[in-house]
C-alpha cells in the first residue's frame, strides 16, 4: 500500500454548541465533514495558514487563537483505485472568529462549503478522525452512530 504524509493547520471554532465544520468534496474525508484549514504553503508560519484557510473555506475572519494541540490520524482510502495510507498530521488552535454567517458554498477546491452543526448531533461516521478526536479531547461524547 502507497503511503503518503499531509500536514496542515485547522481551526477548532464552537460556540453555543455548535461547531464549524466544512463538507468534503474530495480525499480521503469525502462527504464527511471536517475541520477548517489545510495546508501550510511555502514558507508561510502555521497561524498564516490557519488565516488564510479559515477566510477560504468558511469566509470568516479570526479574532482570537489558541494553539490547542498537535495530533494525526493514518487514514487508509481508495485513490486513484489503489489503496493509499495518509498520515494526516495537524496543527490545531481554537478559534474564536468574527462572524457567525459562514460560506456555505463550495471553494473550488475540496470543501462543499461551511456549516454550523449542533455536537450533540454528530456522530463518529459524520466527520473526518482528526475533528472526532479534538472534539473527544475536548471533552464532548461523540457516539459511534446516531441513534434515532
């Protein structure tokens, strides 16, 4: 199996328990819903990146962070029609930003747009690994799948 490596920096953005997520268009996390951010380009500083990829995927801008972690997750998934194994690292702060009206509409580029979701109604098959694990550290309960 090809083995490949991505390291990008995401935001952590909740409030009232709701939590900012962007819908994946393409990669490994497809149709799953994921962190903002991705990856550090050439010679920009991690917060740069976060900046930059929080005001591309959601539209807002950040008013404060905080450096909360750095974690990854290997991610086994069919691309190309071969089985590839990302090592996904990421570079997380929380993120306090300065508007609540997000971008809910595709950047062109991986994400189907932004979307403010209730935790309390996620599940561990609605999102990407890196955000399930944040939100676990977080101290929120994730469940395996919905239960109606």
């Amino acid at each position: 199996m090809k083995e490949t490596r991505h390291l990008g920096v995401y935001g952590i953005v909740i409030h009232d328990d709701k939590i900012l997520l962007v819908e994946k268009s393409r990669g490994a996390y497809t149709g799953k819903y994921d962190l903002p951010g991705g990856s550090i380009e050439h010679g920009e500083k991690p917060v740069e990146t976060l900046k930059r990829e929080l005001l591309e995927e959601t539209g807002v801008n950040i008013k404060t962070f905080t450096l909360f972690d750095a974690n990854s997750v290997v991610v086994n998934w069919s691309h190309h029609e071969e089985m590839e194994a990302m090592h996904h690292i990421g570079i997380i702060y929380i993120v306090e930003v300065d508007s609540d009206d997000v971008k809910e509409t595709a950047d062109g580029q991986d994400s189907l747009g932004a979307k403010w979701l209730d935790i309390k109604s996620l599940n561990k098959d609605m999102i990407s690994p890196l955000a399930y694990e944040e939100l676990i550290k977080l101290g929120y309960r994730i469940y395996e799948k919905k239960y109606e």
